[in-house]
C-alpha cells in the first residue's frame, strides 16, 4: 500500500541489526544522562501524522500518565506527515526540539550524533528486557556507543498480486511465486504473455531490496558500504532483464512508494508490496480489484524478512528528563502497545506480545489471516535499511540503479559508483 | 460568484442601455459600448469554452473525486469522470477528522494580515520608489530587486532562527512577518506608479498638496487595479503557504489551513475522497475572492481617467 | 524594473526631506531583516562545510570547486536554463492573448475570468497530482491518444518528455497569474488610442501590434523578467513531474531541486548547497539585467 509505505520509507532506516554489537566506540557526549530524580513537571510529546485519526487514544494515554504521575502534565503535538524531517531539523538547529519525540531511525541517528538524544542504555537500561532484541537494537547507531530510541510499533507484511492478471497471462493464480528466481520468471513470462502490457512491478529495487537479496549492506564497523559485491550486482542484473522486457513498469525510474500503490490499484503492475493495512484500503479505494486480490509471502534469500520501526526519542537536552524517560516508557510498554495495535494494524515491539492469541488465532479471514503471518514473520524480521543511509544516498543508489537499467552503465560500474559516492556522503555527514 | 457577474456586467454595459435605441433583445456590447458582432462572438466563447475546459478541467476532476461515495472504485481505468452517486459526506468527514474550521480561521487571520500589510507596505514603498527623488533611491530599488532573487530554498532554517530570536516561533505573526511586504509586489506597486502621467499629481502639487496627499489622494486611487492584484497575490501566498508555517508553528492549535489540510493524507491510508474534498475546501474561498476583486482590474481606465 | 521615465520626476521635488525614507521604510525593514540578512548567512556558509547539526569550518572555495566537478550541478545547470528557454516566451504572450481574450464584457465573462485564474490559487501539490494522473501511461492524455490511434506516449517515463510536461504545467498554472497583471496593464491603455485605430480601419493583428503591443511594453518585460526568474528557480513542478529523486537517473534535477536535495533534512550538507544557492542567485542576477538590457536597447 502507498501511504504506509512513503511514510515509513522517508522514515526508515534501521540497524543492520546482527553486526551492531561490533560497533567501535566513540559516540558524542550529548549532556547528562541521568535521568534518575522525581517524575515532575510539564513536558511535551510528539507525534508524526497520528492526530487526526487516534486522537482519543492518545488523550487517553496522556491523561493515565498523568494520573499515575500527578505532578506531570504532558502537552501533546502532533505534526503532519509531509516536511516532519524538515520540521525537526528546524527544531534540533533552533535548539526547540520536544522533550518526547516520535522518530525513525534515519532520524535518530544524525540526532544522537549531534549530541540531542539521550542515551538509554545509560538512562533507562533496565526496560531493555521488555523489547523485542531486534526492536531495541534499531535505534543503535554504527559507531558509536547506546541506543538512542525506545522501540515502537512495527510493521511488514506480505506481498500482494493480481489474481486476474496472473490468469490473463496464462499462470496458475494460486501458485504466486515464493522465491526470487520464480518472481523473475513470472515477471517475465507475464510480460511476454502480454505483449509487455502488463508489468509485475512498479519500482526498482531498493537497499532494502538488495539487504532481502542477501548483499551485505555494509562493512561490520560501518565505515564503509558494500552492496557492490558480486550478489548485489546479481541483483541489478535480474532487474535489467525484467526492464528490458516490460516486467518493469515504464515509469518505474521515477516511481515512489505511493505511485507504485496507484499502479497497482489501477491495475497497471500484477505485483506490490505491502501491510495488512492495505487490505481495507483496497476495499476502500479500489472495490473491484479487491475481489482479486492474492495474498503471499514477502519474498527473502536471508530467510528474514523485512520491517519497519518506529521509535519514541527523549531529547537530551530536556530540562525534564525524569518525565521525559517515564513517559517515553509509558508509550512504548507492552500493554500500551497492545491496545494502539489493536487499533490500527501494526505491530507491538514488546517482548511476548506477538503471542497473545490476537496475533496468533485466525478467524478465517484475509485480515486476520495477513496480521498471523506477518506477526510471524516478525520475530525474526530484520529492518535491512542501515540506520546512517541517509535521504541523499538513497538518492545516489536509485539514480545509479536507473542508469544501469537504462544501459548507461553496466550493473558493476553503477553500483560502484553508488558505493563510492555513498561513502563520501558517509565521511561528510561526520 | 453570480452576484459580482451581475453588477460587473451591469455597470459594463450601462452606457449602452442608456442609448437611444430602444431595442428589445439584449444588446452584447464590448467595453467600448459598440455592438460586438455575432460570429466574433461566437468565436470568442469557443475559445473561453476551450480555454475553461483547459483550466478547470483537472479541478472538475478533483470535485467529482470528492463526491463519490464509499462503494465506487476511484482507481477505475479509465477514470470514470461523473460520480455514479454523488454524495456530500466526504466533506462532513473533513470536518469530523480535522477542526477544519478553526485551521480556516487562522489561515484567514494570516491571510487577511498579509493583504493589509501588503497593501499599505508595498504601495507606500512602491511609490517612493517610483515618484519621490531622494538620495539612494537607486540603492533602495535594488534592495528589493535584490530580496526578489534570493532563492527562499536556503534560507528557511536561517529564517526560523531569527524569528526564536525575536520569541516570535510558534506564533501566527512569525508566520506573516517574512513576506508581509514582499518585493515582489512593491516592484509591481513601483511599476504602477511609473505608468502614472506625471501631469495627474502636477498639478496637485501645484495647489500645494504635501507629499502624503498626493500619495493618498491622487496616485493612490488611479492605481486600483495593481493595488487588487497585490491583494489576491498576498491573500494566495499567505493561504497557500506550507512549508514555513509548519516550521514556525508547533502548537497544533494553531496550524493554518494548508497543514492541518495535510493530516488527511493519513499515516496508515490514503483516503483520496478526504483528499479530494480538502483540496476544494483550500480553493474554493481563493476563487471566492477573486471572483468579487476581479472587477477592479479594470476600474484603472475610469479612475485614472485624471490625466490632463 | 521597466525603465524609469525619469523626465517628469524631475519636476515633483520639494517634499520633506525625511519623507522618503519613511515611505520605503517599512519594506525595506521587513525585506533586509527577514530576507536579505538570512541570506547573509547562506552566503557565509557557501565558504565552510556546515552541515545541518554540525556548525562546520571556513573551507574556502572548496565547495565551489566541487561543483565544477560535480555531474549533477551541471545537469541541474542545464535543465534549469532550458527551463528558462521553454517557459518565458510561452508565458509572455499567452497570458497576454488571454488577457486580450476576457478583456471584453460579454455575458458570463466573469465566471469565465474566475475560472481561468483558478490554476493559479490551487496549492502545486495538488496540481502536480492532478497532471501526473493526468499524463501517466494509463492515464486521460494516453487514453484519448489511443482512441485517435496513436500509441501511448511516455510523458513521464522519458527524461525530455518530463521536463516539457513539467514545462507544461508551469505554463498553465502562470496563465491566469500573469493574466491578471496585463488585465490591469490593459486597463490603462486610454480606449481612444484603440478607437483611434479602428476608425482608420487596422485589422485585429494591426491594432494587436501598433496599439496593445506598445502600450503593454513595460508589463511585457515585467513578465519577463519575473517569469525569468522563477523559471530558472524552478522545483515544484519538476519535482512532482520526475519524483524526488529527478527523474529517470536524476536526469531532470533543476539547481534548487538539488539545493534542496543536498542541503534539507538532518543529514543536509547545508555548505556545499548555499554554494549552489549562491551560483542560483547569480545567474538570476544576470538574467535580471538581460532583460532589461534587451529592453532598453529595443527602446533606443
């Protein structure tokens, strides 16, 4: 589904999540981070694009914090979903930056590195139990020392198709490809059967494509990318062909997340990712593509697949921090995890909480069906997306795809170059 | 809308009713009271239809979008123009999400105080600019040629550290203060006055009139039509604004309209129909005000009509 | 902008000397303290390696010399001067035309006026959506191509063919905008000049070219110059046309899009983008005083 999608994509980066324990240590020395002391005063919490439609769960929240804590009173924001990157950079260079902030992890790491979230290993390292391990880790950063954002909700779900487009070309609809060599042969043999009519997908691959394909992302220090090895250029070379034969969509070069849901919607691409949020959207939205909907697994070369996170910061320079701290906490703990998940489809980072029997028993339908699985899937999903691969390089690594796609350069040469220049965005991000 | 047609028609076409003629059909005259001929005209209403089905289009498209219902398919292909059951509900859910009104209400405080200032700020400097003889006037004109160039893009971050500065983040006045006189319009204000006969304030200052009587009097009044456009284009700027109210303001209570708008567009899920009905909701009161100004784009001829 | 007719000037003279000042004064305040001092700060930064967290040290011309070198800023240079090249001409004379076109009473002209400018007050977003739908593979355009049986045509899947539909688009949103600056330029034509031309029985393009053409000259290079400008600082348009990412391979970068690219976000390089920013500001300079050049010679 589009929106999803966009919103987490701007969002997401997390930790490569196995090699952070390597980490070197260095790590800015961002204020104090003690945050031991009474839970007192007034704070303020905020949200990314959540107002409008969880209002009264967050009035809720707020109000039982404050009952539990008489002494604090937390102010709530909350900010659009368009330009929040920008938003925040105003604040963290004007220095009025929220005590309690909603971030993703592209987002936390130049923050921590600037000395502006708190540390809490230091500060509230006896909550890490309650987090799933791969939750609590996204939010580390390569380089340096602590993790820098309680763990929020997660997301992943699967990959959808086009029922009737599948039959249109001839193949089996209830026999949806389930491994990377399958989806290239169904691309292809889609396109074929259709005279290059009918694309399988509407974007080019991305880092977290590569990360599911089985290239190494990055070195273990994370000093220094490596999506340019031998599988990664396998990778680029398998979308070539897809491209050359119309299994890609024509405008997939300049696709973004919410186009490539609109393609799919309209019916112009047989294959697109994405959450079990999608389903009451394309009931919504697209009622007579809904009936044919197939639903299968994500597919993965590493047998993990790929989530979101999102994460609640403390600003380390809150003159509040006691409060900050409990209030981040409160947010983030199990059982208030469990109830925002069960508001909208997404998926708690507490440990234990996928297996509470709402994630685990099926009643039949698609709904409940997506939210088991991905649920699943999600104890040992990896959020591919390195937690220092920033906005630019992202940039850097599409255009690079794009000019090997078009033939400009050959797979090796463009990722190289992606390689390098991703590395010198790294050295002066600093 | 109607209403502004009817007295701009009306007050148009009055000296051609006042003719002798006492013809019976309606007469279609042009603005010099002559009678227009029926193949031009013809001609002319195939090109505005041409033109209209150009401009407004797209935006019929986005009204028929905002009033479909919750069963019809809005991704058809191809798009299916006419909703199948028009409905006004998404506009009610508009307001059920957002306090919509209240985001109005300080996109039009923002809106109407960016005209006002505007208004008096661009015309007072456009007017020095372009009438009064000083030392550094050459260098003031600059200023603003200068401000007109600055690519925006660079400077926001810089911007918002100075209005922290003053204490004014967070408030609606730090929104309006960057482009409440913006150079744009005081060139445009300058170029008006330029094109002024020198003759029409001659012969005031003749009679003795200072320099603020002339200004308020006399150049002021035959400079209507410019000063209507300076008014629609600070009253859009201000409304239509998103990035630098959204980093001025945190405190939601105060968002203008085009942010608040900007929460349909859910964390979760797309609603194109929600979309479709806050973008009608943003432009409906723009094409509103222009529709009552327009008419004073062409009052210049008979206001300016002093010249001697 | 339009060249000062400075002879009658000369003769409105005695006036309180500090009068002036007071007049300009509350534009200027607001421009110097909100516009051109924030730009100060883009122009110090030019020269350091700031980043957006990170104050940065002096760098000298680094940065700029990094540009020379840069793929991507010479792309950017040259889509933003075709931009320039594409959009200026379109946008001097349409708009004039439909000036020309609503200037008559006729019945319903109000509506029609209204109507055009409507483009205009709509927030780009929404515009940029509208005309991607609009020009997808799948989308109205193609569909009516195709039932004149013309094959669908990539306009946004080509690197030219997304910078002319951007162009497009930039054009069809100025219409009504620049439509009402002739609008009010019009009005000052004195109808006796048009009277005039009729009585001595000069066609539709005659009077177009010896009476409105004339009268309008200084709005023209008004237009120009203003149309110029924004122009070469296109973003919006070719960013919602091409994606974020500019196109096809980022074919379709114009310089503010990558100001904005490299120099926005918490990982912005806040120097190397307030060079770009600089050469921006430059090269509007220049095309400033191209225009008014062009028109004083034409003038002369």
């Amino acid at each position: 589904m589009p929106i999803p999608r966009r919103t987490f994509a701007v969002a997401a980066v997390a930790a490569l999540v196995l090699p952070l324990s390597a980490c070197g240590s260095s790590g800015g020395d961002g204020g104090s981070t003690d945050a031991s002391g009474k839970v007192e005063g007034e704070i303020t919490f905020q949200t990314w694009n959540l107002r409008a439609n969880f209002k009264p769960y967050f009035e809720d929240l707020i109000a039982a914090f404050e009952e539990k804590y008489p002494d604090t009173h937390v102010k709530w924001v909350d900010q659009p979903g368009e330009g929040y990157a920008d938003k925040i950079s105003a604040d963290a260079a004007g220095g009025t930056l929220p005590d309690v902030v909603n971030v993703s992890p592209d987002l936390v790491a130049p923050l921590a590195k600037a000395g502006l979230a708190l540390d809490l290993d230091k500060a509230a390292g006896q909550y890490e139990k309650e987090y799933l391990e791969g939750a609590w880790a996204s939010h580390q950063v390569p380089g340096m020392e602590g993790t820098y954002a309680f763990p929020w909700y997660l997301n992943t779900g699967p990959l959808f198709y086009n029922k009737s487009l599948f039959e249109k070309a001839g193949l089996d609809a209830d026999k949806p490809p389930t491994t990377y060599d399958e989806l290239f042969d169904t691309a292809l043999r889609l396109a074929e059967k259709t005279d290059g009519e009918v694309a399988t997908l509407a974007n080019v691959p991305t880092i977290e494509d590569f990360g599911r394909y089985g290239v190494p992302l990055m070195n273990k220090e994370g000093t220094a990318f490596s999506f340019n090895d031998a599988k990664g250029v396998e990778l680029l070379t398998r979308y070539k062909e897809l491209y050359e034969a119309g299994a890609l969509d024509s405008q997939a070069l300049t696709a973004t997340p919410e186009s490539s849901g609109k393609k799919f919607l309209t019916g112009a691409v047989a294959m697109n990712p994405g959450s079990a949020l999608d389903l009451a959207n394309f009931k919504k939205q697209a009622p007579s593509l809904y009936k044919n909907i197939g639903i299968t697994d994500q597919i993965t070369s590493t047998g993990h697949v790929n989530m979101y996170v999102m994460g609640v910061m403390v600003n380390a320079q809150s003159e509040r921090k006691p409060a900050a701290v409990a209030f981040a906490h409160f947010v983030t703990n199990s059982a208030h995890q469990m109830s925002f998940a069960k508001q909208v489809a997404i998926f708690p980072s507490t440990a234990g909480s996928l297996d509470d029997p709402y994630f685990t028993r099926e009643d039949g339908t698609d709904e409940t069906r997506v939210r088991v699985a991905a649920a699943k899937s999600l104890k040992t999903a990896v959020n591919y997306t390195p937690v220092l691969f920033s906005e630019q390089m992202k940039t850097e690594l599409r255009n690079a795809v794009a000019k090997a796609l078009q033939g400009k350069e050959s797979p090796k040469e463009a990722l190289d170059n992606a390689v390098k220049a991703c590395d010198r965005l790294l050295t002066q991000q600093g | 809308m109607s209403v502004a047609e009817k007295t701009g028609t009306a007050e148009k076409t009055g000296p051609a009713e006042k003719a002798p003629a006492p013809a019976r059909e309606p007469r279609i005259t042009d603005e010099h009271g002559r009678r227009v001929r029926v193949w031009e005209l013809a001609l002319r209403y195939l090109l505005l239809l041409a033109v209209l089905v150009l401009t407004v289009g797209p935006f019929l498209w986005q009204l028929s979008t905002s009033l479909k219902g919750p069963t019809e398919d809005i991704f058809s292909s191809p798009p299916k123009f006419l909703p199948a059951d028009p409905t006004l509900h998404n506009y009610e859910r508009v307001s059920e999400t957002i306090p919509v009104w209240d985001y109005a209400l300080n996109s039009l405080k923002v809106a109407t105080a960016n005209v006002v200032t505007n208004c008096v700020g661009s015309a007072l400097a456009g007017y020095a600019l372009a009438r009064l003889r000083y030392r550094g006037r050459r260098a003031a004109t600059l200023v603003f040629i200068l401000a007109m160039l600055v690519p925006v893009e660079g400077i926001i971050i810089a911007q918002f550290t100075t209005m922290r500065e003053l204490g004014l983040n967070n408030t609606l006045v730090g929104v309006l203060l960057p482009g409440c006189v913006s150079a744009l319009n005081v060139l445009l204000m300058r170029n008006a006055f330029l094109n002024l006969p020198h003759e029409i304030e001659e012969a005031a200052y003749v009679d003795g009139a200072n320099v603020w009587q002339r200004f308020w009097r006399i150049a002021l009044p035959s400079v209507k039509g410019t000063l209507a456009v300076v008014a629609i284009f600070a009253f859009m700027g201000a409304w239509d604004d998103f990035l630098w109210p959204l980093i001025v303001l945190s405190d939601p209570s105060r968002f203008t309209l085009t942010i608040g708008l900007n929460y349909l567009h859910g964390t979760f899920a797309n609603d194109e129909r929600l979309v479709a009905a806050g973008t009608i909701i943003a432009v409906a009161p723009l094409i509103v005000l222009f529709a009552c100004l327009q008419r004073y784009f062409f009052r210049g001829v008979g206001e300016g009509a002093v010249k001697g | 902008m339009a060249s000062p007719t400075a002879s009658g000037t000369r003769r409105v003279r005695r006036q309180l000397p500090t009068s002036p000042w007071l007049f300009a004064a509350p534009g200027l305040l607001i421009t110097g303290a909100f516009i051109l001092y924030p730009f100060v700060s883009t122009l110090v930064n030019a020269f350091t390696d700031r980043r957006t967290l990170v104050p940065g040290e002096f760098v000298g011309l680094a940065n700029f010399r990094e540009l020379l070198h840069d793929d991507m800023f010479w792309t950017g240079l040259r889509n933003s001067t075709l931009y320039v090249l594409g959009v200026v001409p379109a946008l001097v004379l349409l708009p004039l035309l439909l000036a020309l076109l609503v200037q008559k009473n006729i019945p319903g002209i109000t509506f029609f006026r209204s109507a055009f400018y409507t483009p205009v007050v709509a927030s780009i977003v929404v515009v940029g959506l509208i005309w991607v739908w609009l020009l997808d593979e799948r989308g109205l355009v193609n569909s009516l191509l195709e039932t004149v049986g013309a094959s669908p045509v990539g306009f946004l899947s080509d690197q030219w063919l997304i910078l002319l539909s951007a162009m497009a688009v930039t054009v069809w949103k100025g219409l009504g905008y620049y439509m009402i600056i002739y609008l009010a330029a019009l009005a000052n034509v004195p109808r006796e000049l048009h009277e005039a031309a009729a009585v001595d029985g000069a066609g539709a393009l005659r009077r177009f070219l010896t009476v409105t053409v004339p009268a309008v000259r200084s709005t023209m290079v008004l237009v120009a110059a203003l149309s110029s400008v924004a122009a070469f600082k296109v973003f919006s348009e070719v960013y919602l046309m091409a994606g974020p990412s500019g196109g096809p391979a980022g074919e379709d970068t114009t310089l503010v899009m990558l100001v904005q690219r490299t120099g926005t976000g918490l990982t912005g390089r806040v120097g190397y983008a307030s060079a770009i920013s600089v050469v921006v500001f430059v090269v509007t300079v220049a095309l400033m005083l191209l225009v008014l050049r062009a028109d004083r010679k034409e003038e002369s």
